[in-house]
C-alpha cells in the first residue's frame, strides 16, 4: 500500500540517490517497482528510467526500456522522439530509421511524418524520403500532406514530379475540406513560378465557384492579365454569389447590401437600378416596424443614388414618392424617409414642395421629429405665423409634452411677445399629464421672476404647493423670498422666508413621512438663518429640529405599543 501510495517525484528522487551510491541494481529496481505500482501509464516515469541507464552508459538497457515504454504507450510522441534521438546519438541510423517505420506503422500525425522525412534527408536520402511521403499521402490523403511533398519535390528541382503530386491531389479533393483552398492556391503558385501562366489561370478557374480565392487571382491577374480580365472573372464570381444568397433567402436585406455595394462599386447605372428594384420588391411580410428597418434603407441607398451619383432629380424625387407609399403608416412611419424628402426639394429650392411633405407627414403620421424639424425649417425662413401654427399642432397632437410647451414659449419669448408667453405657460401647467412638469413649472417661475412681477411669482408658488407639497417647492420658495428687495426691507424678507419654512416644518411634522425629509428641511432652514446674520435665529431652529425629532420618536413609540396590542387581541380571538 505504501509502495503503491508513493508519487512518481518520489520514485525517482530514490532512484537518483541510489546511483549517486553507484548501486545500479537498486535504482533499476526501484524503476521497476514504480512501474509495477500502476505506474507505468506514466511517460516521464519510463523517460527517467531511460535516461539513467543511458547517462551511465547502458546503451541496451536504455534500448530495452524504450521499446517497452513505445508498447505500452505507442501515442506518445515524446517517447518515440527520445529513442530515435537516442539512437542516433550513438550512430545507429538503421536503428532509428527502424524506430521510425515502427512509429509510422501507428498511423501517427503529420509531424511524425515530416520528422521522418526531415531525418532521411539529413543522410541525403532522397529516394527514401520520397518513398516515405508517398506513404504519407496514401495514408493521409489530405490536401496539406500533397502540398508538403510537391514542395518537397519543387525544392529537390522535380517540377514534373511535383505536377503530378499536384494533380493527384485535384482528383481526391474535397471542395468542403478546410484546406482545399490552401492546395489550390499552391498548384496555382507552382505553376505561375513554373511560367506557365496559362495553367495557373485554369487552376484559379477550377475553383473559382467552389472557394474564396478572390484576392489572390486577382494579384495574378493583375501580373499577368489586363483590368477587363479582373472586372469579368472576379465580378462575375460575386455577383454569382450574391445572386445565390438573395434568391435562396430573398428576405436578407444584408445580402442586397453586399450585392449593391458591388454593383455601386462597377458603375453600371442601368444594372445598379436592376438590382434597387428587384430589391424594393421583397416588402416584409409582416407589419412591424423592426422587420421593415433595414427594409427601408434599401430605399434610402436608392434615393441618395439617383440624387448624388446619377444626378437624376426625377428619379429621386419618384422613389421618395414611391417609399411613402410602400409604408403601412396607419401601423407605424419612418420620420426619416419623410424629413430626407422634404430636405430634397429644399436642396431643389422648392419650398413648396417640401411644406406640402411635412404637411402630410403631420396630417398622415405625426411625430414628434417631423414638428421639430418642420418649425425648425420655418424659423430659419422667419415664417413666425406659421411656426405658430406648427407649435399649436404640435401641442394639440401631444399636450404632454413639455418640449413643445417649452420650445413654444421660448420663441415667443425671443419676440418680447410677454403676454403670449405667459398665456402659454399658463396653459401648459393646467394639463393634466405632463411628461416633465418639474421643468414647465421651473421656466414659468423663472419668466415671472425675470419680468420682476415678484407678486405675480408668490401667487405661483402657492398655487404650486396646492398640487404638490415636495420639498424642493418649499425650498425654493423660500429662497425666493429670501432673495426679493434691498436692504432697507430686509427683515421683511427674513419675516417671509422663516413663515414659509415654518409652514413646512408643520406639513412634514403632521404627516407621516420618513425622518429624512424634515431633516433635510431644517438642515436648509438653518442654513437659510445662518446667512440672514445678526438677523437669522439659528437657536429657534435648532429647537424647533429637537422638538420634531423628540416628538417623532414618541409617535414610533406609541405606534409600536398600538401594533403589539393589536396583535394580541387577534392572538386571544383567534
């Protein structure tokens, strides 16, 4: 058990010292009895046993112990290394060459060949390496193994042999072989380095419609052939590609990309327009708006087309035309289509063409983007009017939306027109669901403050705490109040600020919020106290915050003696 328990480290550690004592039978029986103690599946085990008869010079005995070793574990390639290795260190080339035919025997990978023919050739034995990769493709019929031995013959000067090597590759090639490419492009090599310019090109031809040999037949076409030869045979090659993927999945908008982009890069206006319409054809099926995205650029690369590389304005203004009324828009619309029509005609200077688009943008499919970039259209001609009218559209499509109020005031703001600003602001914080009213409410106190209607700004914050009781209205208000008049009515406005923070402190202190908000109230209050100087009254809030955190603690306790009797009177009742 303990024999058996022992690593391998150990085993040979024990080993060693018992040939530093010179006692070579102990360290051999030592070896032995680590093999018998289920050891022997170990290669570095039979590595180091055979290293230690041959460091003290047991030719037969390290011979002896490779063969076993190469028995028992044939699939180890260190071990067939070491005894070729060991053999030719004593000069026994017919032992290793025999070492190497036992290996070989196992069918091993391709480096056990090309070693093999790498230690013939070492010797200046040609013939036999040539032998031993005729063996080595008649085994491993693999495109990779021929490509070896015709360089092998390339190299040793034998053209015609390696042709023939070549050739009989091309009649058990595998087109689905990964490295069907790689013998290809090597017999097209062979033959273009052997001047023969005629074969190198059929061999790119034999596989041009089995495999991507694109970039390198065009390096030779561009040696050997003229610029008509390269368009024909690698265009021609794509497009019959391309033209495979679109009618087997006529669907993948990706694949007509590829194909365009091909045809776009040849210049064929007439073929180019073939392909945009059998492309615009393949309408997706169902009516949803991420199936038709990609759709849709289909239509966009054929507009920017006929616009920027035809110049054909009467094209491009039909597929806009034409792309409109391929969308469902009573399901869903593309703004995109509609505003890239609309800044073509005003690219043709036609006005009127480009407000009639984004008129029927807004009266079919109104978004939001479509108001933006209409008003924005008009602003820039200086049609306020009709910016006027957009924005009432545009609020009347979504009152919601605060963005139009805002940007609907700040125009008008930009004209000094007050009273019609303030009517606006009036009428976007009486709507009933605004996205972001916070930000409505902002810029009409804001205008009140900056028109210095002060009176006008107070009534707003009370009618703002009428809604909504949150504490940033409370302290803004308050600031508001702290920051009105000069100096000679500065109590007054200490007198206010104090009221209003009072009025909150008994909100927060009657309700039953969380510890946090009044805290955070009485935090500013003092704040507030402190900058007012010998005015401000720091020690009655400091009293007030003691007196709301006592009394708030009281209310925990009181609440928590309700809950346990509560629940003992379900308790005697249950």
């Amino acid at each position: 058990m303990v024999r058996r328990a022992a690593s391998r480290s150990a085993w040979v550690r024990y080993a060693r010292w018992e040939e530093s004592q010179r006692d070579m039978a102990r360290a051999r029986s030592v070896f032995e009895r680590a093999l018998d103690a289920a050891a022997h599946r170990d290669h570095t085990l039979w590595i180091s046993y055979a290293e230690l008869e041959m460091r003290n010079g047991f030719a037969n005995h390290a011979r002896n112990l490779w063969d076993r070793a190469v028995s028992v574990l044939p699939r180890v390639d260190q071990l067939w290394y070491k005894y070729i290795h060991m053999e030719e260190l004593l000069g026994a080339v017919a032992n290793a060459r025999q070492v190497f035919e036992r290996w070989t025997a196992w069918l091993p990978g391709t480096v056990a060949w090309k070693s093999f023919v790498k230690f013939e050739l070492r010797y200046g034995e040609v013939e036999r390496a040539r032998g031993i990769f005729e063996r080595f493709v008649r085994e491993q019929p693999r495109p990779s193994a021929f490509v070896q031995y015709a360089k092998f013959e390339t190299k040793h000067g034998e053209v015609s042999m390696a042709r023939r090597v070549y050739e009989q590759a091309m009649e058990v090639l595998d087109p689905e072989d990964e490295d069907a490419e790689l013998l290809l492009l090597s017999f097209a090599n062979f033959e273009q380095a052997s001047k023969e310019v005629d074969r190198a090109r059929a061999i790119y031809k034999f596989g041009f419609d089995r495999l991507e040999l694109y970039s390198n037949y065009l390096t030779f076409e561009k040696m050997f052939g003229d610029h008509k030869d390269i368009e024909d045979t690698v265009m021609t090659k794509k497009r019959i590609l391309y033209e495979d993927e679109v009618t087997s999945n006529p669907l993948d908008y990706d694949s007509w990309f590829d194909y365009l982009r091909l045809e776009e890069s040849m210049g064929n206006k007439d073929r180019i327009r073939e392909i945009y319409e059998r492309a615009v054809t393949n309408v997706p099926p169902a009516e949803e708006k991420r199936y038709w995205k990609r759709y849709i650029y289909i239509w966009i690369m054929r507009a920017m087309f006929e616009e920027i590389d035809a110049q054909n304005i009467q094209r491009t203004r039909a597929v806009y035309r034409d792309c409109l009324k391929v969308i469902p828009h009573k399901k869903f619309t593309f703004a995109k289509v509609w505003l890239m029509a609309a800044q073509f005609e005003i690219r043709q200077k036609n006005l009127k063409s480009a407000r009639q688009i984004l008129g029927n943008a807004i009266g079919i499919a109104p978004k939001g983007k479509i108001f933006r970039k209409y008003i924005e259209f008009e602003m820039q001609l200086g049609n306020i009017d009709r910016c006027r009218i957009l924005y009432e559209k545009f609020i009347e499509w979504d009152p919601s939306n605060c963005y139009a109020w805002l940007k609907y005031a700040e125009m008008e703001k930009s004209l000094h027109e007050t009273d019609r600003v303030r009517s606006i602001y009036e009428l976007a914080v009486s709507q009933p669901a605004l996205d972001t009213p916070e930000l409505v409410w902002t810029a009409l106190l804001q205008f009140e403050m900056d028109e210095n209607d002060f009176e006008r700004t107070r009534q707003l914050y009370e009618e703002l705490l009428g809604r909504t009781k949150h504490l940033k209205v409370w302290i803004s208000y308050a600031e508001f109040e702290a920051g009105l008049g000069d100096a000679s009515c500065q109590v007054e406005q200490v007198r206010r600020c104090r009221a209003i923070f009072q009025r909150a402190f008994d909100h927060f202190s009657s309700a039953t919020t969380e510890s946090e908000v009044p805290r955070a109230l009485l935090e500013a209050w003092l704040e507030k106290e402190t900058s007012f100087g010998v005015l401000g009254d720091v020690a009655s809030v400091q009293h007030i915050a003691t007196k709301g955190i006592k009394r708030k603690r009281s209310m925990a306790i009181l609440e928590a003696a309700y809950n346990w009797k509560m629940q003992k009177v379900q308790a005697t009742n249950s």
